[in-house]
C-alpha cells in the first residue's frame, strides 16, 4: 500500500510540476528529478508486485489490477521513445540541414523548443500513469 501511494504521490507531483513549466514554456531542471524519482517508484512498485505475485503467492481481486501495474512501465519506454525522437522533429519543423549554420541566438531557441517538447511528452506520459495507478488503487483490494 505504501509503495502505491508512493508511485501516485510521485507521479502528481513530476506531472504537476511538468504541467505547470510546460505552460509556462519555462525548462524545469527540478522536472527531471521529480520525473526519474517517480519512474524509480513504477519499478520499484512492478518489481515488489511480481515478487508478491510469484514469492508469495498474493493475487489481486481483479485481473485487471495486474494490467493497471504493468502499463506505467510501458508508457514511461514508449514515452522515453517518443522524448527521444523530439529533437529531431523540431529540426524537420525549421528545415535546415545544419543546426550549427544557425546563429547562436537560434541555437538557444532551438533547443529550449526540444527541451519544452520532450516536457510535454514525459508530462502526458505521467499523467497517464497517474491514471491507472488510481485504477489499480481501485482494483488492488
């Protein structure tokens, strides 16, 4: 129970605070942080999971409770794709072959517009582990 509450709390507050910079079109470094700390917890939660599931033979009143603890580890590698594909999106969007031949000026603004995304991305990604951390709450017993 409490690493559950653990994962929820950790992920409100990465998606929270991602929600609020991403707004803001303001970098967050203090997202990052939160952002891995809650990632830490979903593998520490799946992992304490299987061991309950496999070591001790615990099983959860709903099937679907096992779905709800495995889907925030998919979303945090499909997400962690899609935040890796982000920079070069942004590069199709200006058409340019060099991003050096940019001024330095461009430059900043260029990567503060893929550090703004790849915020985006990790924050609809967490708050859709938030989601079904509440659902798995539910369906826990």
């Amino acid at each position: 129970m409490a690493v559950g509450i653990a994962v929820l709390a950790s992920n409100v507050s990465a998606a929270a605070w991602g929600t609020v910079a991403w707004a803001r079109h303001t970098p967050s470094v203090w997202f990052w942080y939160l952002l891995r700390a809650a990632q830490v917890v979903v593998v520490v939660q799946a992992a304490l999971g299987l061991f309950l599931l496999i070591g001790e033979g615990k099983h959860a009143n709903d099937d679907l409770h096992y779905l709800y603890g495995i889907a925030p580890l998919v979303i945090a590698l499909v997400t962690e794709a899609m935040r890796a594909d982000a920079a070069r999106r942004e590069i199709e969007l200006l058409d340019i072959e060099d991003v050096e031949a940019l001024e330095r000026r461009e430059q900043v603004l260029l990567a503060r517009r893929v550090v703004r995304r790849e915020m985006g991305i990790m924050t609809i990604g967490v708050w859709l582990i938030v989601t079904l951390a509440l659902r798995a709450f539910t369906t826990g017993g």
